[in-house]
C-alpha cells in the first residue's frame, strides 16, 4: 500500500498528473506538462539536439540544427534555453526562445534561431508539453 501510495504522489509531484478530474472528456488530447528548470535533466531523458552556429548580420549568430523527441507522445510548445558564453566558460546571457511547430513522436524538428554573437553557447530544452491522445 505505501507503494502505490509514494508512486502515486510521485506522478503528482513530478508530472503534475491530476488525482481527480470531473471534466473527462475521452476524445480529447490529454495534456502533461514537463518544465526542465524543476528537473535538472527531464529535457535530457527525452529529448536530444543536433545544432551548430552560423554567422549571420549584425554581430548576431543563428543557432541552426533539429530537436529529437525520443518519447512515445507528440511534444509541442518546446522551448529551448540558449546560454550565451564568454571565453571563460561563464553564462554571460541565457535566452528561451520557442522551437516553431511540434516535434513528433520519435521525430525532429528544425529549428533556427538568431542571437548575439558569443564566445560559445550551450543549448538544451527548456520546457515542453507531451500531448497523447485518449484511446
């Protein structure tokens, strides 16, 4: 009984999954929010990126490359965070900029984003929402 009871307030806690829900609909999309800036790798165990920098105009940089979801469920609003770096290593700016459109199930998606120039930059997800349909 403790476990069910500690796996149940588990999902709570960690998928913000509801105990009770009086406006059930069985067609439509269910929706679970995961935020990596709660969790210090949610975005890592689901997701992978492929990017590289390429100059553009204006001192700036676009951060070109695609967001792999390697979960089961269609993730849409996926934002990522980009660290701009100075040539010690240190986060000098952080941005979170939103990838356009969803990134399928076991799919990518394309993203292409301007910033300042910088030394180096870090990029992961920021946020997400996993979107599955009800059966």
């Amino acid at each position: 009984m403790f476990f069910i009871c500690a796996v149940l307030i588990a999902s709570v806690v960690m998928f913000g999954i509801p105990l009770a829900r009086a406006d059930w609909d069985e067609e439509a999309p269910v929706t679970k929010t995961l935020d990596s800036r709660q969790y210090d790798s949610v975005g890592d165990r689901f997701f992978h990126l492929e990017w590289s920098t390429v100059p553009a105009t204006d001192g700036h940089v676009r951060i070109t490359g695609y967001v792999y979801n390697n979960y089961g469920d269609d993730a849409v609003d996926v934002a990522l965070r980009i660290n701009e770096m100075d040539g010690s290593g240190r986060r000098v700016e952080q941005l979170v900029e939103p990838v356009r459109g969803d990134v399928p199930a076991g799919g990518r998606t394309y993203f292409d984003i301007q910033v300042p120039s910088s030394a180096s930059y870090q990029v992961s997800v920021a946020s997400f929402d996993f979107v599955e349909m009800a059966n």
